[in-house]
C-alpha cells in the first residue's frame, strides 16, 4: 500500500494552514468591528452626557382614593432639560424609607430646553407608599443624569 508522497502532503498541510488562518482573520474582523462599534457608541454616549442636565420641578402622586392594587394610581412630575442634548427618560423610580422601591416604566425623549409634565399610571398597591417616599427619581440614558425630587416635595393627592 502506498501512502501520499511528501510533496503532496505539504500542499495539504498548507492548505489547510491557509484555510484556517483565513477563518480566525474572518471571525477576528468580525470581533473587532463589533468592538470598534461598541467603543464608538460609548463615546458618543459620553460626549452626550457631559452636556446633559435635567430638573424636576415639581411632582404629585394620586392615590385615587384607594390604595388597593388594581386600582390606577398617577405619579406626574414637571421635568425641564436644562442640558444641551436631547434625554431618553425611561423609568421613575420611587425610593421608600425602608429602602424598597416602586419602579413606573415610562418612555419619553425630552429635547435640550424642553418642559413637559411626565405621567405615569400605575395599577400597583400605593399602600404604604403615600408618604414614605424619600426621593423620586427619572434616570435618562446618562448614568449621571436624573431628574429627581425630594419625598418632602411631592404632593400627595386623594391618599387619605
């Protein structure tokens, strides 16, 4: 039985060198294209938030005179982007004295200048929320950024 001479070998042995390298650089562009995607994203995102502010100007939370859950309750907050770029405001989150939080989704871009009452309902139990929030707080897309208001400031309405 013969076997495959040497030289036939080796141009196998290179072809399937070739072939492989050629996977690993076709899998390492793709890796490092969605890496050099990310970092761009990121500093953009940056530059964004170092001229990004937002203040909450006022707020209230309407129990609707029942605090039971099924029943609407409204969080609305008077909100003003006093920064130069425009603001994804994506949740509220209501910080309670015992350190639990009531988390509302919201969705809504507020552009550089802009005021805008934000509301939200929620059909979550307020019982032992009325009145024992510490800080209400709208994070944007900027980690740094949000929009918050003291406990002592929200208006509690139909609560009881």
């Amino acid at each position: 039985m013969k076997g495959i001479t040497p030289i036939v070998s080796v141009i196998l042995l290179i072809a399937m060198a070739a072939s492989a390298a050629a996977m690993i650089a076709a899998w390492q562009g793709s890796f490092l294209s969605d890496y050099i995607g990310d970092i761009d994203r990121e500093s953009k995102l940056r530059l964004l938030c170092n001229s990004a502010s937002i203040l909450a100007e006022a707020a209230s939370f309407d129990c609707n005179n029942d605090c039971s859950e099924g029943v609407i309750h409204t969080f609305t907050a008077d909100v003003k982007n006093t920064g130069e770029a425009s603001l994804e405001l994506n949740k509220v989150f209501l910080v309670l004295k015992d350190g639990n939080l009531l988390e509302m989704p919201l969705q809504q871009t507020i552009a550089p200048g802009q005021s805008r009452t934000v509301a939200i309902e929620t059909e979550k139990s307020c019982t032992g929320v009325a009145q024992n929030v510490v800080e209400a707080a709208i994070p944007t897309q900027c980690s740094a950024v949000a929009a918050r208001i003291s406990g002592d400031e929200i208006e509690w309405v139909n609560c009881g």
